[in-house]
C-alpha cells in the first residue's frame, strides 16, 4: 500500500505510528473478506519513508492453513482494497461531505436571491481558506516533507561529526548553542553549513535563501541591504540546524556510552548499528527542520508580496479618484 507524499502529509499518514494504528484496525478486517479469522491470523508490516511514496509492505497468512487457493480472487482482492481505503480516507471523505453540506447550504441559501451572489460566495470561501493555509505555512504550523535518503557515506561521515562533537560537549546542563563552549558552537556550526551545501539539502537551502531576498527587495532594493538581510538569514537558519546537531550530538554520547559497554563484552556490532541509526535520525532531523523553515519564509514571502500588491493597487485607486476629482 502506497501513498503520494502530498496525500501522506495531508491524510496524516507520513509516519510509523499512522500507518501502525490504522493497520491494526483494518487488518482483521481485511483477513476476513479472505476467509481468515482473527483467531487465526498472523500479519507482519513493514514501513518505509520513502521520499514520493511513504509506503507499506503487508504480509497477512493463517497460523492454522485452512485456505485452499493461495491467489486471491478479482473480487477478494477490491474488497480487501476497499477496506484500507475506507480507513485511509475516513477523515478526508468526512471533511469533504461537510464541506459539500456546508455549501450546497450556502448555495441554497443565496440561489433564491442570486445565483451570481452564490458563485461570488464560494470564489471567496475558497480565497480565505488558502489564505488561512498560507498564514498556517508561515508560522510554521505547516509538517515539512519526507526527507530523502541518506547513503551510506553521509551516514558514516555524519556518523563521525557527531561523535566529534559529543567530545567537544559538556556532560551536563542544557543542549543548546547559547551554553555550549565555543569550541562546540563552531563545530556545530561547522557542520550545520557542510551539511546545507550537500545535494538534499542545497536545494532546500537555495529556495529559502531566494525568499528572503524577494522579502527584502520588496522593500529595500540596495546590494548591501540584501546582503545584510541573507548574511542575518543564513546565520539563524544555520544556528537552528546545528542545535538540531546538537541535540544529536547528545544523543550519540549515550550510544557511545552504551556502545563501550558492548564492546568490553566482545559485542561490536549493535554498537556499529546504534551509532548508525543516530546519524540517520540527526540527517532526517535537520531535513525536516531546513525544509520547515524553507516553507515558511517562502510563505511570508508570498504574504508579503500580496500586502504590497493591494498597497500598490489602493494607491492607484486613490490616484485615479484624485484625478476625477480634478
């Protein structure tokens, strides 16, 4: 089973825990439109975050064989089908039909005055509604992406860094940049910008960094005005991704912790695992919290970008009606 990443986010289906719930209702269900009883139903799943498609892969078989045809039949399986999707959807389809009942409310409602008045209703309903989804983006109350991938390379080097940087940390207090010691601040930072100039993430870094000069151009069209602006942009983004290393960074000193212990019982390599799964935890992390960001300076770019044109069109207004008034 699969989803689009733009359904996932909006369905609410971009993370483990989602897909776990709604499969343990629907799995029971879906083993009885093939015969199967709960009593006697076994079932495993696997999630994958993958970037485009957050999926996930299904195995359901009896503990006790009692099928005779392994194959599913064309009608078994759009039974089995419709039973995920009813879950999967719930929400939406139940947003929808109060959309459509609110509406064809309205609709009814203005049609006996005017059919033109109704059409304009909705026009400006669905205006505000996107303008409240773009206000949302840009306090950041917006989820961000699925990060993509890392390969094995990033993760090692990541990986190291990290464990670099835990020995440049204190062992106690808070992890955060403003109380760390200057030599964790510059390694933090330091990784924060390797980190921004690599191929997921550049791209990410770039359209932010473009939205802040839109913002700035708008109202300050000098060079060094907007080279200001970016150099103050980038330094805040920067800081905001390296405590996000930091908090990994803290993260890998109990691995390591842990990791020694292993090792002084001849076991290497769920220490190898664990350190592996904290750069891979770390590298989604900072993905997810440049792109946050991205969303929501691109968001009040947009915004104000629609303040300065209705600026510029009451000016032109108040122009043209000095005008007739002459």
């Amino acid at each position: 089973m699969s989803l689009t990443e733009a359904d996932a986010k909006r369905l609410g289906y971009d993370d483990r825990v989602a897909w776990e719930d709604s499969l343990r209702l629907t799995v029971p269900l879906a083993a009885e439109k093939m015969g199967i009883k709960e009593s006697n139903l076994r079932w495993v799943a696997a999630f994958h975050q993958e970037k485009g498609h957050p999926h996930v892969h299904l195995v359901i078989w009896e503990k006790e064989p009692v099928r005779r045809k392994g194959a599913l039949s064309k009608g078994e399986r759009i039974d089995v089908k419709k039973v995920f999707m009813k879950e999967i959807y719930a929400d939406e389809r139940v947003r929808l039909l109060q959309e459509k009942t609110a509406m064809r409310d309205l609709m009814r409602d203005f049609a006996k005055a005017s059919t033109e008045k109704a059409v304009q209703l909705q026009r400006e309903v669905s205006l505000e509604y996107g303008k409240v989804q773009l206000e949302m983006t840009a306090i950041g109350a917006t989820k961000p992406g699925i990060p993509p991938k890392p390969y094995p390379e990033d993760v090692r080097l990541l990986s190291d860094q990290l464990k670099e940087l835990s020995r440049l940390m204190p062992g106690k207090g808070r992890v955060a940049l403003k109380f760390m010691p200057e030599e964790a601040k510059q390694k933090a930072r330091e990784i924060a910008e390797k980190m921004v100039d690599q191929p997921p993430f550049k791209e990410l870094y770039e359209r932010y960094m473009k939205s802040v000069e839109e913002i700035t151009r708008l109202h300050n069209i000098h060079p060094e005005a907007i080279k200001k602006a970016k150099d103050n942009a980038h330094n805040d983004l920067r800081d905001r991704l390296a405590n996000v290393l930091l908090r990994g960074a803290s993260s890998m000193q109990d691995t390591l912790v842990r990791g020694s212990l292993n090792r002084e019982r001849g076991n290497e390599k769920p220490a190898l695992q664990q350190e592996q799964q904290v750069a891979r935890s770390v590298w989604r992390s900072v993905w997810r919290e440049l792109d946050k960001e991205r969303m929501r300076q691109e968001a009040q770019s947009e915004i104000e970008k629609r303040r300065e044109l209705q600026r510029k069109t009451r000016a032109k207004q108040r122009e043209n009606e000095q005008d007739r008034e002459r």
